[in-house]
C-alpha cells in the first residue's frame, strides 16, 4: 500500500522553480532517503508536504487523501511529522515539558474543559503522560526528563526532537538531516535506532540526509534532486552506481554497508 505519493509537484517563487515536476510515491513500511547537492529542493518538497508551502501545481496525496494546500496543523492531525534541519526546542523548558508542549498543541480538548478538569480531560492528561513516558523510555531519555534541554549533549538533543515528533503518534515522519552533527558513533547508533522506532511504532519514514554511508545503508530506496527536479531513483545500489548522480552529487560511489 501506498502512504505518500507525490504527482508533478511545483512550486515557483517569482520567476524561480524551486521544485520542478517532482514525483515519487513511498510504499507503507518504507525507509525513503530524498537526497541531492545543497539547493535541490529537498527541504522545499519537506515543505510542500507538510503544508508550509504551497505546490504551484502538481498533488500530494497520503494514505490516498489529496492533501494538497492543506495546512500544517491538518496535515500534523492526519499522522504526519517532522523534524527540523537545525534542533528547534525550547531550551529552558525540561526534556518532559517540551515533549508535553508538542503533545498538547495537537489535543482536542477545549480551554473550557481543560479549566474545569473535567474526568474524561484527567483520563486524556494520564493517557499522554504514559505514551511520552513510552516513547522517552525507548528512546533512552528517561533520566533525562527533568533536565533543561539546553543542557543536553547534542546527540540527546536530537533524540529529544525525534520524540516530539513520535508523541504525536504519527504513520509518516519526516527527518530533515537526522545524522547531522553526530560523530560516526552516534551516526550508526542512529541508524539502528531508525530501524527500530520504525518497527516499533509502525511507520514509514521519509529522510533527508548528506551523510551517504547512513543513507545508503538505512534507505530501501532513495529519490535524487538535482536543481529542483528529479533526477534519479531506485536502491541504495542503484542510485550509487548512476553516472548522473555520481556527476551532480557523490563525486565518487559511495559504499553500501558502510558507514
């Protein structure tokens, strides 16, 4: 089955296509890497599909609803998430409380009710607090809870920003350069923690990522951007061998089982 497919996807801004009749559809389960040089697109089309920007023209459809021009916080209650290039968490809240933020701004529970602390708003506040401490727990960051996030080690800052996302219980999740920043240690740690976030919770990923070792070995199948367009797609292997991607992006072919 198909959870995210994307048909002739463009956004221009003036008289720039900054993502040129882009398609490519991520069966559900998948691990999907979209890769390609600085400037290609890929956070442009990270955009798109969760409701940033706009497409000029083209559709995004996810688990077969067209959810073109829908906005971000439709697209986020429908079971898409994302995590951001650059960490984006509020650093002197604790590692708790920025997860209980994230998890909060996505309840449907009325001011109203939450005031009167009605019994069926406790059972909902007891039903968050057990999924966070699920997901911080297999995530390795329950001793972490009460401190400031700004305190973080980096690596753990990232981790953070991953179980923000996983606590709004998403089926799709985005990860804008998950391994940025990490030491090859953390990297390969990140990879297997990858796989088994996506086992456990039952998603399909789709990711962003310059380190080609991590992308390679983690991704069944990877869509190359080039100047806004696509210009290769297939397994780790076959994009590694493609002479226009090793022209526009790799330089050299990148090993597969190596990172």
């Amino acid at each position: 089955m198909t959870c995210l497919a994307l048909h002739e996807v463009c956004l221009s801004f003036g008289g720039l296509r900054a993502v040129d009749r882009v398609s490519f559809s991520i069966e559900t389960g998948a691990i999907h890497g979209l890769i390609g040089p600085n400037g290609a697109g890929k956070t442009t089309v990270f955009n798109c599909i969760t409701g940033f920007y706009r497409p000029t023209s083209g559709a995004i459809r996810f688990r077969e609803r067209d959810i073109t021009g829908l906005r971000p916080d439709q697209i986020a209650r429908l079971g898409i998430a994302r995590t951001f290039q650059n960490v984006q968490l509020f650093r002197s809240l604790s590692a708790l409380d920025n997860v209980l933020v994230a998890k909060h701004s996505h309840m449907r529970t009325g001011v109203f009710a939450e005031g009167l602390t009605l019994p069926f708003v406790r059972r909902q506040e007891r039903q968050v607090r057990d999924k966070v401490d699920e997901v911080m727990a297999f995530l390795g960051l329950t001793d972490i809870q009460r401190q400031p996030a700004g305190n973080l080690p980096f690596g753990s800052q990232k981790r953070l920003e991953l179980v923000r996302a996983l606590a709004l219980e998403p089926t799709l999740l985005l990860l804008d350069e998950p391994a940025s920043g990490l030491n090859v240690s953390e990297t390969r740690a990140l990879a297997e923690l990858l796989l088994a976030v996506r086992d456990r919770f039952k998603l399909t990923i789709l990711l962003v990522e310059h380190d080609m070792g991590f992308v390679m070995n983690i991704c069944g199948t990877i869509t190359v951007l080039n100047f806004g367009g696509k210009i290769a797609e297939g397994t780790p292997r076959e994009v590694q061998n493609s002479p226009e991607v090793v022209k526009a992006y790799l330089g050299e072919a990148v090993s597969v089982g190596t990172t």
